[in-house]
C-alpha cells in the first residue's frame, strides 16, 4: 500500500516497445514525472513534458538526450494552477500532432498554505481542476487514435493514499470548492481524491471505447513536492533527511504510473477505472473515492467544466 515493503514484480524493463506512440507527461521535468518521461522515451516513444518551469525542463530534456541520444522529448509550457494554461497547453500539442496514446496527469502540489489561484481555486484543488482542464480538448484526439490498428490508449492520473483522509467534498459552487477545512493536508488529501473521481466519471464517459483510465497511489516518495511542507511547517526542515532515507525513489515511485501506462496487462485484465498501488497491483478505493451512486464524479466534472467555460 505505502510502497515501502512492497516487491517489485515489474520493472521499467518490462515496457513494451512504444515507437510510433506518442505521450504527455505533465510534471515532466523533476522527481516521478521525470523518471516518467525518461523511460516512456527509452523504449520509442515520442514524449511531450508538461511544465510550467522552463528552463528546468529543457535542461532535463538535456539530461535525457545525453543519457538516451535517440530520445524524442519535446517540451510544453503548462501551468496546473491555470485554466488558461492548460488549454493553451492543449491546443500546442493538437497543433503539433494527430495522435495520443498516452496521457500522465501526474504535476501536483501538496500541503501548500492557502491561496486561491488566478482562476480564485485554491491551489491544491487545482491539483484536480488543472489536469480537467488539460484532457477534455485531448479526448477527441484520444478516442480517434483508440479507433487504430493495435492502440493502446491510456489516461493515469496520479492519486495518492492520502485521499483516504479527505473529507466528503462539495461541488455546488467555487466556494464550497475552496473550503480551507483546519489543515492543510485535508485540502491536499481532497485534490487526490479529485483525481480518482475524475478517473471514474472519464471512464463512464469514455464507455464503448478502448481507452483505459487508471488511477495510481505510487507510494510515498522522497520528491520535491515534499517542499510544501516546508512552507507550511518550516520547523520540519530537519527531517527530510530522515525521509530521503525512508521513503521510495523516484524511480520506485514511477514504476506504477509506468506500468499503468505501458503494460499489455492493463487490458488482458480489463483495469477500467482502477486503482492502482505498488507495484502495479490492483488497490482498495477508500469509499469516497468509490463514488457508487456516481454523484460526486458527475459533480466535480460539471463545475470543473463550469470554471473552465468562465475562466479559460
């Protein structure tokens, strides 16, 4: 569950040759995202990193080159905490090209102080809002490349444990979007179970086709998103060279989203709207995130669309 006892029965070697696919990865250029892009480009895909950091990504687009000269990776500019962003992001990459097969919502913030984006969403919450975004301009491309000849189209969005400490949101307005609860990991735990509540209402939309949407916990990782911890809780600085020891690497991390992005086993199982844990094993939704009356999906995805009609 946690990841960090858990044996590896798949490995990024066991990526199927991708040449010809063609992939985005949204926080391509540091920890999870990076291992993400770095081995989809290994085995022959094309590879499109997401960003909002520029220049860290071309110099990490650098670092892959130099390590695999043959990788294809391509950079876009994209910001998660703006609507605006993420279609401009979508319509460069519609510009650019005629298929998708594989789409890693995996950018996230997390435990951030409270602060409402331009959009006036609280960051975390653009944790889930921001990935909307950014896939509804990409579906149509998406199914039209699932109507070819031995496709094999994903959608992985990144969730994590922690949204079994959410809290039941509210989805009636912009307001009840942002409410600050009492600390800030519950709005973070919310901004993941958002990410599986989408995954499950894109698949009941996504119904007769065969496009899999998967969610992924890829366990608790030592990566950069811990840095919001440091701006909420300065005084736990010390730690992270405790949690460097502990926790998964990067690659570690990666290999689930890898796996739920790559492996032919996906569909030989028939993984639709699954949850995904370490590594590559089918997971436990908390109840939340199973969503069976199918209310809270519908109702994020309808403000979602909501904000985005206003605000992009």
């Amino acid at each position: 569950m946690f990841g960090f006892f858990e044996e590896k029965s798949w490995d990024a070697s066991d990526i199927p040759d991708l040449t010809g696919r063609i992939a985005i990865v949204t926080g391509g250029n540091t920890g999870l995202g990076l291992v993400t892009v770095r081995e989809l480009a290994r085995h022959g895909a094309r590879v499109y990193m997401l960003s909002r950091n520029e220049s860290k990504a071309l110099t990490a687009i650098d670092e892959i080159k130099n390590e695999i000269p043959e990788a294809n990776v391509e950079f876009i500019h994209f910001d998660l905490q703006s609507l605006k962003s993420a279609k401009r992001a979508a319509e460069s990459f519609l510009a650019k090209e005629d298929r998708l097969d594989i789409l890693v919502n995996n950018a996230a913030i997390m435990a951030v102080p409270y602060q409402l984006s331009e959009d006036g969403i609280e960051l975390q919450a653009c944790n889930g809002t921001g990935h909307v975004a950014l896939t509804l301009p990409l579906i149509p491309l998406l199914k039209r490349t699932a109507t070819e000849p031995n496709s094999s189209v994903r959608i992985v969005n990144i969730t994590s444990i922690a949204a079994r400490g959410a809290h039941k949101p509210d989805f009636t307005n912009l307001d009840t979007l942002n409410r600050p609860f009492w600390i800030t990991v519950v709005r973070y735990a919310n901004s993941k179970l958002f990410n599986m509540l989408f995954t499950n209402e894109l698949q009941k939309r996504l119904e007769g086709t065969r496009i899999y949407c998967l969610s992924v916990h890829p366990g608790v990782i030592s990566t950069d998103i811990w840095l919001g911890i440091n701006q909420s809780w300065p005084w736990l600085s010390p730690l992270h060279a405790i949690r460097r020891r502990l926790m998964l690497t990067p690659y570690q991390g990666a290999l689930t989203q890898l796996y739920a992005a790559t492996s032919p086993e996906v569909e030989a199982k028939d993984l639709k709207a699954a949850y995904l844990v370490p590594f590559g094993k089918v997971g436990n939704k908390p109840s939340l995130g199973e969503d069976k009356k199918e209310e809270l999906g519908k109702s994020f995805m309808d403000l979602c669309e909501k904000l985005i009609a206003k605000n992009s």
